[in-house]
C-alpha cells in the first residue's frame, strides 16, 4: 500500500466535544432539555442536521425555521472550531510515522470545503495533508466512490494501493467500492443503528484504537513494527 487517506470527524480529528459545546448551548439559549453528550457524540459522522435535530425533533428538516438553527449551528461551529477539538490520542505519532517514510495521507471527507480547511488550518494540517476531498469537489459524496477515485487521481496512485479509514458505514461502502483496502475505526463516532454489528460493514480491517490503527497501517505499508511509539 502506497497512501492512506482517512475521513475526518470522529476517524483522524475528534471533534465531537466542540459539536456537544454548541449543541448544548443551543438547548439552553432554547430553555429545552440539554442533550446528552454521548448522544450528541452518535450523531456527529451524520452531520449538522442530525445534530441539530436532536435540539429541534419537532421540526421537518426543510422547514425554514430549522434551517435557520442549521444555519446558527454552522455559524456558531465556524467562528470556535477548534475550541476543543484536537487529534485522537495516538494520531500525532502515526502521521509522522507515515511522512518519515515518504507515504502521503490525505482526507476525504462529507464535511464542507470551508470547515474542512479551517479546522486544518487550526491544527497546523494543511501543509501536511497531501489531499482534502470535500462535497463540493464532486457531483456524488461518499459511499459513492467518486470522491475516492479524485483522491487517487490527485496522489498520481492506483486505488487499489490506497487504505481508507472511516467510522460510518458510508466510508467503508465508498472505500470498498473504489476497491481500496478499508479499516473500520471502531474508536470513532459509530452511528447507534449500525454500532452493534461491525462486522456487517464488510471492512477489510477494524481497530478498536488508534495505537492498534498505527500497527495496522505500519504492516500494510511496510514500516517496521519498532516505529510504533
């Protein structure tokens, strides 16, 4: 395998305590009942309309009203984006593993182009990141495999030698259908329908930690097991 390239909430950056702040703080300003965090945390990979469902159940998600509290969750998110927010434990170590030995990573992700690259921005990724794949890059998002192929494409490497890590059923379908070698991050934000089964998403792999991820990519790529810190 030549290249890894991973989704982003809840895989490579754990951001679900900045979307629990937001969340949570709406409910109050609402007087509504708070959201439980653990809740808030499921629905994170779903995106902001699940999570701002979970404040407003009684609303269609087109009604003008709860578009407009879309709206003020993106923009709340947008202006503190990394106000929590870091890279899982363990993930600091493996990125540099893999640059030490030459093999780029990159992001493809549902998140919104400008979100995607300010939350890099934050984190001091952007240079580092070989490609970021986002919505508006392509007519069809994951689990359609366009997204994947576009990665591929701008890393000038064969799908077939690249893995895709992802916490939601739809990484593992786009991964598996752009024939890349899928692992199942079982330490993200597995969505409540889909928790209790892993084995059903047909991933090539699953780890449960990013330390067992980072042993798991050394193997595949080809990078002696002492690199492991």
């Amino acid at each position: 395998m030549q290249a890894v390239l991973f989704d982003l909430d809840g895989t490579l950056i754990d951001t679900a305590a900045d979307f629990i702040r937001i969340i949570q703080e709406m409910c109050r300003a609402e007087g509504r009942a708070v959201v439980d965090a653990d809740l808030i945390r499921t629905q994170v990979s779903e995106g902001a309309r699940a999570m701002v469902k979970l404040v407003y159940p009684e609303l269609e998600v087109d009604d003008p009203i709860f578009l407009a509290h879309r709206q003020r969750f993106l923009d709340l998110y947008g202006a503190d984006i990394a106000v929590d927010t870091d890279l899982f434990t363990g993930m600091y170590p493996l990125l540099a593993d893999l640059e030490s030995h030459h093999i780029p990573w990159g992001i493809v992700t549902n998140k919104p182009r400008g979100l995607s690259e300010a939350l890099l921005k934050a984190l001091d990724l952007t240079e580092r990141c070989a490609v970021l794949v986002c919505p508006e890059d392509v007519k069809q998002t994951k689990p359609d495999p366009e997204p994947m192929y576009l990665a591929a494409k701008h890393l000038k490497i064969d799908e077939k030698q690249i893995i895709y890590v992802g916490d939601h059923p739809r990484d593992i379908d786009a991964g598996r259908n752009a024939k890349m070698y899928t692992i199942l991050a079982a330490y993200g934000y597995l969505p409540l329908q889909h928790k209790d089964n892993l084995a059903a998403w047909q991933a090539d792999h699953i780890v449960s930690n990013v330390s067992e991820l980072h042993q798991v990519l050394n193997k595949l790529v080809g990078i002696k097991q002492h690199s492991v810190t």
